[in-house]
C-alpha cells in the first residue's frame, strides 16, 4: 500500500493506494498516529484503494474515534467494493463519507 500524504497545517489528507490489509494496517495506523496531536481536519481519499480487510477497518474506528474528540473526520472517493463493506460491516453509519 502507498500512502500519499499532505498536511496543511491542521487539515490532513491521506490518499491510500493498494490493499490495506493486516500486512498495510500498522503503516497507516502509524501515519495517522504520529499526525493526530496536531490536527483537528482529517481526509481519507480511497479512490485507490483496492482491498480492506477486518485489520483495515479497525484502523479506520481507531481513528473516527480519535477525530471524534478533536475534530472531524471525512472519508471520500469511496469504490463500489468498498462501499459495500462499508454497508455489509455498518461503517457506511459510523464514518461520514462523501
């Protein structure tokens, strides 16, 4: 998995590319981990995202959860396949998605 990463002060836009899977999983939770402190704006852009597993969406919850608390979170360009985990597994209610 490619990470893309552009931070503009307290906005941060991850663009993922590839599979995040429970190999891919631990690079993005760490992307995100060592930005959260200084954010309060976070972008997720899937346009590229191939695959998702279980490993992928719990980095995804760990950091709507964070974001919760600090600002807002927004997920966009979101595939057909995707969108359908995102329904199958109830995350299409928990992450605002546009």
């Amino acid at each position: 998995m490619t990470i893309r990463t552009d931070q503009n002060g307290e906005k941060l836009d991850l663009a993922l590319e590839g599979r995040l899977d429970t190999t891919t999983a631990p690079e993005l939770d760490q992307a995100i981990k060592s930005a959260l402190d200084s954010i309060t704006d976070l972008t997720l852009d899937l346009e590229k995202l191939e695959y998702l597993s279980s490993a992928g969406l719990r980095v995804l919850l760990a950091a709507q959860k964070a974001m919760n608390k600090q600002g807002v979170m927004t997920v966009k360009n979101v595939s057909e396949n995707i969108m359908e985990i995102f329904e199958i597994t109830g995350f299409s209610e928990i992450l605002t998605i546009v």
